[in-house]
C-alpha cells in the first residue's frame, strides 16, 4: 500500500491522488488503506516517511498573524530540525537528493502539507502564493543543507535565535514584503 501511495503521489500529487486510487494499484479494498493509516493526509505522511506531520504544527506558524509569519515559520522548522527528528528528516532529504521519484514526493510534501497552507492565507493570486512559496523553500532547503549536511559554521552550531534573527526578515519580506518574483 504504501509503495502505491508513493507512486501516486509522485506521479499525481496529493490532491490527483484519491484512496480509491492507491488501494486500486496495490489490489486491496479501500476500507484497508483507511484501516491501516486512516486518512490520505496520514497516508502521505506515512509515504513519505515524514519525520512529523505538519498539520500538528501548523498553528504555531499562524500565531501573531500575517506580520510574524516569517519568524514563526522558521521557529517551527528550526524546533522540527534541531530536534530528535533530525535523523529521519535529513534521511528523507538524503533520499531525495538521489531519486528524482523521492525529490516529487518532498517536493509534493513541502508544497502540499506545508507551504500551500502558509501562503494560502495571503490574499494574493494564486500564482504569486506560489512563487512566493517557492522562495521560502528555496531558503529553508538551502538551511537545511548548510546547518544539517554539510555543517557549514558558524550556522551549524548557531542558536536557534541567532538564526532567526538572521534569517526571519528574509523570510518575511518573501511572504508579504515587495519581491522581485521569479518567472517561468
């Protein structure tokens, strides 16, 4: 069941891909999908061996409103991070960074179960929540490789709140600040 999932998330993402759907490409019932792992949010989790389900965190990132967005996202990566998930989090990063099967599902996960609820609060057109959500991406995937992988100093061993001081403002301008956005 799970490989299925896989499979269709990455091929379909999260929202193609229906139950009905996954339990019919691993020839089960779909009352044996929802036994197993419950809903399609907690199957894709499952399915991407997520270190944490996102939407156990996502009210902290709202918390302040609109102008507290940027501190509030990287104080929720940074305690994700720098906590006992750590291993499982950069296995999946790892895993990704090998297989472009592995890279649409994070990439489907980041987009899906993280970022399409942070700036799908943003009165903005769609295309712009994208493009900016794209952009937070880019700069917490690039912390994520500097801190956790390749240990880069001084960010691998800064505090916590060295970082987002640092980082946060950055974070906030590519939320609701003026930005040159990218285009394809």
């Amino acid at each position: 069941m799970l490989a299925a999932a896989r499979d269709c998330f990455a091929e379909r993402g999260f929202e193609g891909c229906t139950i009905r759907a996954i339990a019919g490409a691993a020839g089960v019932d779909p009352a044996l999908v929802h036994h197993y792992f419950g809903s399609k949010e907690d199957l894709f989790v499952a399915a991407v061996e997520a270190p944490v389900d996102p939407a156990d965190l996502i009210s902290d990132v709202f918390t302040g409103g609109r102008e507290s967005l940027g501190e509030n996202v990287l104080r929720t990566f940074l305690r994700v991070w720098d906590g006992p998930m750590q291993p499982a989090g950069l296995a999946l990063v790892r895993s990704a960074t090998g297989s472009e099967h592995r890279a649409r599902l994070l990439r489907e996960f980041l987009i899906a179960r993280v970022l399409r609820r942070v700036v799908g609060t943003l009165d903005l057109p769609p295309a712009e929540r994208e493009a900016r959500g794209a952009l937070v991406a880019s700069q917490l995937a690039g912390l994520i490789l500097t801190r956790y992988v390749l240990r880069l100093e001084p960010l691998a061993s800064a505090s916590a709140e060295s970082l987002v001081a640092a980082l946060a403002p950055t974070l906030q301008r590519y939320l609701t600040g003026e930005v040159a956005l990218p285009r394809p």
